[in-house]
C-alpha cells in the first residue's frame, strides 16, 4: 500500500497481527513513508479509480452477478437441444465443475496471501499449486466415471476418458483467477471471465443450430482450456518470474507450515460443501422433490449476496497479506464495505422476498417467501463472523477458521434433520438463521477487540519530542540494527 510507515519485523509478531511497537515508531519518523511506486500519491488517480481493496472487491461482485446472469443466458440457448441432452450436459458440468472446486479447495486462498511475499519463488508456488490441484482433479474425475457414472451421462468410451482431463481444465481454471487476486489484479478477472462468458455462448448457439453431439459440454469447456492455455504462460512465463517480495508482506512461512495452512483451509473448504450438498437430499427425503424446489430458489438468491461479502473478505485478505503495516486500516475499510451489502441486502430479501419469488410462479411466493425471509435476516450475523474469519485466515488461525465452520455446518445440519418435518422447508431457514447468530456471538467479542485495537493503533498516546537532526540519523540506524 502507498504511504505507510516502514521498518515492521517479519515473523511471529505477523501471525498473530502483532507489530513491534517502537522500531515502528522510531523508524517511521526517521525515514519518509514509503509509496509503493516509490513516488508521490496521486489523490486524484486514487479518487478516480478506487482504492485497492474497493476496486478488487467490486470487480469481484461484477464477475459475481455476470457469471450468474451469462449462466442464465447460456442455459436459455442450450434449451435448443433436446430437453434430454439437456439434463444429461447439466449433469456433467455441474458434476465437473463440483468436483473442480473440491479439487482445489484452499490452494487459491494460498495464493492470495502469499503470492505478495513469495517474491522469486512465486512461480514454483504456483506451479505447485497447479500441479496439486490438477493430479487430484484427474483422480476425482476418473473415479467418477469409474465407480459412480452410468451409460445415461456417458455414451462412449471417448466420453469417459474426456471427462477426467475437463474437471482438470475447470480446476486450473478457477486457480488462474486466484493467482490474479493474489497478484493484486482482480479487475482483470471480470474481464477473462466476460471473454469465456460471451465465447461459451457463441459457441452454444453454433452448436444448437448444428445439433451437435455434447455441444453443450464443449462450448462449456472449451473456452476455459482455451483461457489456460494463453493465460497461464503468460502468468508462469512472464509475470511471476519477475515478482519481487513486497515490503511489508506477510511472512512467508516454512514448508512445513505452509503445508499445515494448505490442508487447513482444505478442511474448511470441505465443510462449507456439507450444507448446500446435504441440504437438498434432506429436504427431498423428507418433503419431496416440489418441496426441494421451493427451497432451492430462495437459497440461490441469499448465497448470492453472500457471494458479495465473501468477494470483499477475498479483497481484504489479498490486501492485508501483501501489507500487513495496513492491516488495521483494511480491517475498518471491509467492514464499511460489507455492512453495506447487509444493509441493502437485508431489507430487500424481507420486504421484496415476496414479489422475487413471484416472478417465478404463485406456489415460490407462497412457499418459499418465509424461508427467504429468515435467510436475509442472517445477514447481518453473517457480516460479524465473516469478518473475523477473514482476519483470522490472515493471522494465519486456521484452527479457528475451521473450528467455526464446522461448527456452522453441523448445526445447520443438525437443526435442518429436527426442523424440516414439522416446519417444512421453513426449518431449513431456521436451521440457518440459528447458525449464524451463534457464530455472531462467539465471533463479536473477539471482533470488537481486534477494533480497539485498532483505534488505539490510530489514536496517538500523545505528542512525541521532536527528534534532533543532528542525532536522528544515528538513532534510527541504532534502532535498526538492534532490530
């Protein structure tokens, strides 16, 4: 970040958001604050094109709600085809892209708080990353179609053998946007995401017009290989050889530690799979398929603006990892920015909740408005403890993040199996809205001090001697040697 003090210790002290307080001190007044271009701010540019985290968090939403709203489109051409093969190529990609998302599951949260201090070794990170993601991608893949697949989704032995090498394309695919939010440039995401937005649907429509044979799977996947095969070198080739450590970048830790982190946000990403995974299965177990269909559409709608506050924790987390010195500042910054997606979100899940679900029939509005009521009243809990598991994950606590998400999982999915019955799919709502507001309650405390933390950090003890010309140069030396 521009203008920020320099002279912060790496090592334990970031782990834990902690920072030694007089060589910060003395050393900031004894040298000008560092810009990150190594030149005088530019408040105008900065007004006209956003601060970091802004910026990167917006571009995200955008991509968000454009992928949400290209998907929609893309299916309403591919509706072309017969209803059949319709259902049989949904199946399939949205069998590989789950299977892609578990595949690599925290390594793109790897690269966005690290890529900033991993300097020279950037490009063996990724790599590795890649190489992780992909072997297990392929696994995943082949023992889909070897043990859970059946001749109505595959109709050829060329079909079985593609589909392995498309969960690997998916995977990489979703990684090489991390390594741009990890490198600082999420504004480039929506626009790779537009181009494999709008060459999918070209391709969708030319294959529908044709008829041809799994049209919809290969207008699908053949624009991300196509994004990996010119993206990806230019990333491993160009970009991230030339990556220097940023100043002030969390520390990079040991193998053995970072290890540790990678199958820690691993356990945390599985267990936020369990609830929209399981979710379904209970309520058509208990309440049938129409049931399932109330419910789903209100739970698309709220993991939508949720969407919008993980986009801002993804920002903050790039952006405290690649300056810690900021931390504090980024902290209060995410916090304004995702309190106001709850506080628009909110009142607009409750109050139009019922002319939403209209649009799409009678029986959604009756049915399913409760429940999208109860799910827009979580939000603010939400905001709380997302907040505090984003700073957690950059202390790198990921005992806590997991801790907490599992916890969420199982009381969801505990209090759904006891609420569905007698509530219907409004106890899915319930389930949720409890979840939520314990883990607000476990998480305020330890917010509100990470707060006065940093309004003490902000807040001067009181006026500071002015240092000697004459002897500063020898003490900020001596300061720092010490250090």
């Amino acid at each position: 970040m521009r203008g920020t003090p320099v002279g912060m210790t790496q090592g334990d002290g970031d782990r834990s958001g902690g920072f030694d307080e007089e060589t910060t001190r003395i050393v900031a007044v004894s040298r000008p604050a560092a810009s990150g271009s190594g030149g005088p701010r530019r408040p105008g540019a900065r007004r006209l094109f956003g601060a970091g985290l802004e910026l990167n968090a917006i571009a995200l939403m955008i991509t968000s709600g454009m992928t949400a709203l290209f998907g929609l489109v893309f299916w309403g051409v591919a509706a072309r085809y017969p209803a059949e093969e319709v259902g049989r190529s949904s199946a399939l990609i949205s069998t590989a892209m789950m299977l892609s998302v578990v595949a690599g599951l925290g390594v793109g949260l790897v690269f966005t708080r690290f890529l900033g201090s991993a300097g020279p070794r950037s490009r063996a990170m990724v790599l590795t990353g890649y190489g992780g993601t992909a072997v297990v991608a392929a696994v995943l893949g082949a023992g889909f179609v070897l043990f859970f697949a059946d001749d109505t989704l595959f109709g050829s032995v060329t079909e079985r053998a593609v589909f392995p090498l498309v969960v690997v394309v998916l995977a990489l695919f979703a990684l090489q946007d991390w390594v741009l939010i990890g490198l600082q440039a999420a504004r480039w995401v929506p626009i790779e995401q537009l181009l494999f937005s709008g060459a999918k649907l070209a391709l969708v429509a030319l294959f529908a017009i044709t008829a041809m044979h799994n049209g919809i799977v290969l207008a699908w996947a053949a624009p991300a290989a196509l994004a990996v095969l010119v993206i990806s070198p230019v990333l491993l080739l160009r970009v991230l050889p030339r990556r220097v450590s940023k100043d002030g970048a969390v520390a990079l830790p040991t193998r053995r530690a970072l290890s540790g982190l990678v199958l820690g946000e691993y356990a945390t990403g599985a267990t936020s799979v369990i609830v929209p995974l399981f979710m379904p299965l209970i309520v058509v177990a208990m309440l049938g398929t129409e049931a399932n269909a109330y419910y789903a559409i209100p739970w698309l709608v709220c993991e939508a603006i949720t969407v919008l506050l993980w986009n801002v924790s993804s920002s903050f987390i790039t952006e405290a990892s690649n300056d810690v010195r900021q931390q504090h500042a980024l902290i209060r910054r995410a916090w304004r920015l995702s309190w106001l997606i709850g506080a628009a979100g909110t009142p607009f899940l409750i109050f139009g909740a019922p002319l939403l679900l209209s649009l799409l029939g009678g029986g959604y509005a009756q049915e399913g408005t409760t429940l999208l009521r109860l799910m827009g009243a979580a939000l603010p809990f939400t905001v709380v403890h997302s907040t505090y598991v984003a700073i957690a994950r950059v202390r790198q606590q990921m005992g806590r993040v997991v801790a907490l998400q599992t916890l969420s999982a199982a009381i969801v999915v505990g209090l759904a199996l006891a609420l569905v019955r007698p509530l219907g799919i409004d106890g899915v709502g319930v389930a949720y809205l409890t979840a939520e507001v314990i883990l607000c309650a476990i998480t305020a405390v330890p917010l509100a001090r990470i707060f006065r933390a940093a309004r003490d950090r902000a807040e001067p003890p009181g006026p500071q001697p002015q240092p000697d010309p004459a002897t500063e140069p020898l003490r900020a030396v001596r300061v720092e040697g010490r250090t």
